[in-house]
C-alpha cells in the first residue's frame, strides 16, 4: 500500500529554503503493508519492510515503483564494452 502525509505545511517550513520551496508543503510518500483493512483515503497505518509503523492516507494499492536514474548518457553508454575489449586484450 502507498499512504501520503504532509510533514509540514507552508507555513510550518523554514524561512532559510529558497522562495518555490517554502510556497509548498513537505510532502512523504511511503509504501508498506496495510496494518488493518482500510477503504481508500482513509487514515491508515503501515508497517514498512524495516519494521517502521506510518500513519496517513491510503493513496494507493499495491503500488509500482516507478522511479528510474533519467536518460542514459551516450558517452557512459560507451564504456561498458570500451572496458571490457580494453581489458580483455590485457
């Protein structure tokens, strides 16, 4: 299950954070399993797969991870196999 929280509001936030960070509030997204059953949008407790409990709202079921590191680099793409003929000649 996925559940959000805001941590803190606007108003809540540090006045040292440049100006389009402090006009929104922090925001977590945190997966884990469901403590009890639960409709969606409910205010809910997790447990995360470190054994931490979290309270928020349900958000999503069975969530993907959907994250990834951006485009790949042409020049990075070039060194994999530059090493590996490289080395293999040694």
């Amino acid at each position: 299950m996925k559940i959000h929280n805001v941590v803190l509001k606007t108003e809540e936030r540090s006045s040292h954070l440049p100006q389009d960070t402090k006009k929104v509030p922090l925001e977590m997204w945190v997966n884990g399993f469901l403590m009890a059953d639960a409709e969606m949008g409910a205010k809910v407790e997790i447990s995360t797969l470190s054994g931490r409990v979290v309270s928020g709202t349900l958000v999503e079921i069975n969530p993907r991870y959907t994250h990834d590191f951006g485009d790949p680099i042409p020049e990075l793409l070039k060194i994999g196999p530059y090493l590996k003929h490289t080395l293999e000649g040694i």
